[in-house]
C-alpha cells in the first residue's frame, strides 16, 4: 500500500495498469493491461492523432476494467489514480484525463497528473533486479520515439520534487529523437512502423562501419544530441544503392551502419553525461533501450558504475510506469487537493 491505478493515453499504446507502493521494499506490479494500436496506424506509416484519440475512446473503459478485474481490484479499494496528462498527442491524452478523472471523481480518490517523461524514468524501479543496483547520483537516460533526454537523479525517486525533470535535465536532442531517427530511415527503408525493432532486427550479420553515416554533435562540448541528418544521408544512401540495384544484398550492411550510427552517438554522450556528473549509476529506458546493440556498447563504455534497464514490457510506452511515477508523487503529496483536481488538463508541450 499505497493501490495506485495508472493511466497512459498519450500516443498509441491506451495501458492501464494497478501497482502496488510498498514504501521500503520497492513497487509490485499487480495487472498490467496495454491495448496496441500500431496495427492500425501501420497503413499510414505513423500515428495519425486522430485515429488515435478515437481508438482511445472505444478501448479505455475495457483496458481499466480488465485491469482491475487481473488486479482482483475494485475502484473503491485504489488509494489513487495516476494519469498521464502531458507531453503527447492533446486529443489521445484527453480521453485517459476524462476517464481518470471520472474514476477520481465517482470514487473520492485523488487524482495524480504524471509528467510521461517523468513515466519513463520511474520504469527502472518496476524492476527489482535493477531497483536494488540504484546508486546515486543516477544518470536518467530517456530513449524513446518522442525524446532523447539526459537527467541526473540526485536522489531516490520517493524524494524527487515536483519539477524533477526540468531540474535534472543535462542534454537533450535539439531535433529528432533517437526512435524518430530509427523510424524515420526505417520508412526509407520501405520497413513497417515503429521501425526500431525491424533495423535491429535487418542489421543482424551486416557491417557496422560499412557505409560512414552523420553522427550530429558528436565531439562537441555539448550533452546535446542532434539526429536529423541521419535521415536526408540515408534516404540518398539508400537511392544510390537502389539505382545500382545493390539495396538488397547491401541492407544488413545499411541497417547496421545506421544502427552503429544512432548507439555511436548516444554511447559517447551518456558516458560523458556520467563521468562528468560523478553518476554511480546509470538507467537506461524508454523503447530505445530495447536495443540490444545499445545495450552492450554502453554497458563496455561504462565500466564500473552498473547499468540498469526496465524489463521488455515497461521500455516501450505502458500504465504501469505511470502509476509508480504516481506513487512516488502521492507520497510526497504533489497533486491536487479537493476540487482542483476537476482543472487537471491535457497538455501537448513538453516544457508545460
Ligand atoms: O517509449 P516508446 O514506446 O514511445 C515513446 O514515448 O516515444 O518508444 C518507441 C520507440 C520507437 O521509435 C521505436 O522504433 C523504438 O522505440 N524502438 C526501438 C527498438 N524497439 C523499439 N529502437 C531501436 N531498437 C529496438 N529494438
Ligand atoms: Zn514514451
């Protein structure tokens, strides 16, 4: 105890999830229930908002109520309801704020606003192995379709202030995010979305240093990251090759060259980012550190300090994340109090 539920409606995956804070001995995940709609934008090579928000709609009450069913839970026995309220899609985050806000409302419960961010980097500490090696200072590595961001933890989560991320932010990407640049070459490529998964998978065999590919940023000063060049050297990479009809037999070649490209530049900038803020630990999260390439580079690059990741389910988007970034903010007490919680809103930017 504390019985949070989490809500996560920001992009296409609609996730609702029960976990349990059991302040000392770390956090229990109860029932976790994530509804994908990346078959359904997969036609349009994307996320397309609108659908998005629609799907939302039709799939969330079933999510939760799957959920608290798995959880052996009923809305009156939850403690608090978390939800992602921002950054993401406006539309997709206002269906899983109205429904939380609803279950808030009909049970007496508070209502707590998660940052989705501030979901990633709570992801770590679902994970007992990985909870247990926390060090801090903790470097925060955040690799996902939507951000490249660096933060150091000064301390443990249960002590993070309410502006955490804003506070620990050390570099970020100035463009594209690592996933965007892994999804975006992977369109060139002609490969299905999200299609960080299909390069990793197509670079199996190939020539890391086959084709010499941008790596933005890369010995500057800077924690900063800068990745959309990737895609415009790919893209005319890929048409010469094409022309030449080599794409085919060169494409593991190509895919790994991309790939090497996208760990190069995170590697470097993560090890600086820890060496340079004393980090004793090092967490790695988002869908990005599904990476397995990325996975063992940084992992050699780091030496002592250990590197943690959370498990398969909670790197990529999913409620559970949000509902322990919920319960270490409802133990500090950083929500809203009695009715303000009804002016919780959805907001699109990051910086909000
Ligand atoms: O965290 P996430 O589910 O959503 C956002 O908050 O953006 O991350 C999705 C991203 C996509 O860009 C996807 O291509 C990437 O994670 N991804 C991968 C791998 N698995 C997922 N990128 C590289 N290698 C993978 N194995
Ligand atoms: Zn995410």
């Amino acid at each position: 105890m504390p019985l949070l539920l989490g809500i996560e409606t920001s992009c296409d995956e609609c996730s609702a999830s029960v976990v349990d804070h059991r302040p000392g001995a770390g956090l229990e995940v109860r029932s976790l229930v994530t509804h994908s709609q990346v078959a359904i934008h997969r036609p349009y090579g994307g996320v397309v908002p609108e659908i998005a928000s629609r799907n939302h709609l039709e799939t969330v009450n079933e999510t939760i109520d799957r959920c608290l069913a798995d959880a052996s839970v009923a809305p009156a026995g939850l403690d608090a309801i978390a939800v992602t309220n921002r950054p993401g899609l406006v539309g997709a985050l206002l269906v899983g704020v109205a429904a939380a806000k609803a279950i808030a409302y009909a049970t007496g419960k508070p209502l707590v606003p998660v940052h989705h961010l501030e979901g990633h980097a709570a992801s770590v500490f679902l994970q007992p192995e990985a909870a247990a090696k926390a060090a801090y200072p903790m470097l925060i590595a955040i690799v996902s379709g939507g951000h490249t961001n660096l933060h150091v933890a000064r301390a443990a989560p249960e002590l993070w202030p309410p502006d955490f991320l804003a506070r620990s932010l050390v570099g970020r990407s100035i463009d594209d995010a690592a996933g965007e640049a892994f999804d975006k070459t992977a369109k060139v490529l002609g490969f299905p979305y999200p299609g960080g998964a299909w390069i990793e998978k197509a670079a199996a065999g190939g020539d890391p240093s086959a084709f010499r590919l941008p790596r933005g940023l890369q010995g500057r000063a800077t924690l900063d990251f800068s990745f959309s060049g990737l895609k415009t050297a790919v893209a005319l990479q890929a048409a010469s090759l094409r022309k030449s009809g080599q794409l085919e037999a060169r494409l593991a070649d190509l895919c790994a060259s991309i790939q090497e490209a996208i760990v190069d530049a995170l590697v470097s900038k993560i090890a600086r980012a820890t060496r340079e803020n004393g980090c004793a630990s090092v967490a790695l999260v988002g869908g990005v550190s599904a990476n397995r390439r990325l996975r063992a580079r940084l992992e050699a690059e780091l030496g002592p300090a250990p590197l943690l990741f959370p498990s398969p389910e909670h790197c990529t988007d999913n409620a559970a994340m949000i509902a322990a970034a919920g319960a270490f903010r409802f133990r500090q007490g950083h929500f809203p109090r009695g009715r303000d919680m009804l002016l919780v809103n959805a907001i699109a930017n990051p910086e909000a």
